[in-house]
C-alpha cells in the first residue's frame, strides 16, 4: 500500500484495536445474519443490504470525520453510557410506533439492518488486522 493509500484509511479507522465491545458487536451481527439468512430467510433483498452497507461506510468515514459528525460524538461522550442507553430504548420505541402505526414493509427493513450488521462483521476485522499491521509499527 502506498502512503495515500494508508492516509485515506487511517482517517478511516480507529488508532486502537477492536475492543471488548466491538468483538461483542460483531457477535451479535454474526448472530443477527445467521438469523436472519438462515433461519427466517428475511432481508435478502440486496439493494437495501447495499443501502444499509453504504450507509456504515459513509457514517464511518466522511461524516464521522465532517464537523457535524465530530458535534454529535462529543455529545454522546457527554450524555454517557445511561444517556446512550436511553437514546436506543426512546430510538426502539419510537421505530416501533413508527412502524405499526404506518405498516411499514418489514423486508426492505430487516434487509438495510442486514447490511448494516455486514458492515460490523466485516469492519471489525479489518480494523484488527489494520491496527496490527500498520498502526503498531
């Protein structure tokens, strides 16, 4: 890899290697697509799989690294974990209204979450194996 290369990635990926939490998460998206692929046969429609996909990739990258991006990530430093917490419970209960109350297609939702959960899958490795191999030395 060329020096532009490894600038565009490391603003691209953390300085540290996973945490306890990352490895947690991939566990649960490993779980969720297994679910998900395997068991009920849902979210396959792909483009929404691409959607959720693209949408990590650009919510971690440029608009992580956007001013507004850098706002919202000292807010959440700032509200805690109990305040994160709520923000996911207010967030679940609100999609949940959200989608009873208009009848919301489940598939294009569950299949944007599967990408999302590929993302996780795939994006926790390769910070593992990029820390290690170019942030280390």
């Amino acid at each position: 890899m060329g020096s532009t290369d490894t600038t565009v990635l490391s603003a691209l990926v953390p300085d540290h290697t996973p945490s306890r939490v990352d490895l947690f998460m991939m566990a649960i998206a490993a779980f969720e697509l297994y679910l998900n692929f395997y068991i009920d046969s849902s979210g396959r429609e792909w483009p929404w799989v691409v959607v959720g996909f693209v949408s990590c990739v650009l919510i971690a990258g440029p608009i992580a690294k956007s001013s507004i991006g850098r706002l919202l990530e000292k807010w959440f430093r700032e509200i805690g974990i109990g305040g994160r917490a709520l923000l996911i419970v207010l967030f679940a209960i609100g999609w949940y209204l959200v989608v009873s109350t208009f009848n919301i297609p489940v598939d294009p939702v569950t299949s944007a979450s599967n990408g999302i959960f590929l993302w996780v899958l795939l994006f926790v490795p390769f910070q593992f194996i990029y820390t290690a191999r170019f942030r280390e030395n």
